[in-house]
C-alpha cells in the first residue's frame, strides 16, 4: 500500500493525520489521530515505503 492508498484508507475509517516536516537533518513524522483526536500511530513518514504495516499497527491499536 502506497502513501496516496493509505491517506484513502484513513479517510474511510474516520482517521487524520498530520505530517510534521523539519530540516533534513531530522526525519519527516506522520502523526495519525482518530476523530476524538486520540493519536493512533506516530512514525517516520516516507512517501516510497509500503505502508501496510503502518495499517496493521493501527488496527492492532484501536
């Protein structure tokens, strides 16, 4: 699952996300929140990776 597949998939099931971006020396941070605002993942966003495990992860959490 791509990035664009995954923000359809968290769309679907009520969940936002916010992508927190520094300089290059630190890594780019997907913070991803229920609709209570309750943070459910928070990990390294990279826009190449599969993000499938960043699905299970979530669903193993809720």
């Amino acid at each position: 699952m791509d990035f664009f597949e995954f923000k359809d998939w968290a769309a679907a099931h009520q969940l936002t996300f916010e992508l927190e971006a520094f300089i290059s020396c630190f890594p780019d941070t997907i913070i991803v929140k229920d609709q209570n605002g309750k943070e459910v993942y928070t990990g390294e966003y990279n826009r190449w990776v599969d993000y499938s495990d960043v699905v299970k992860t979530i669903e193993e959490n809720r």
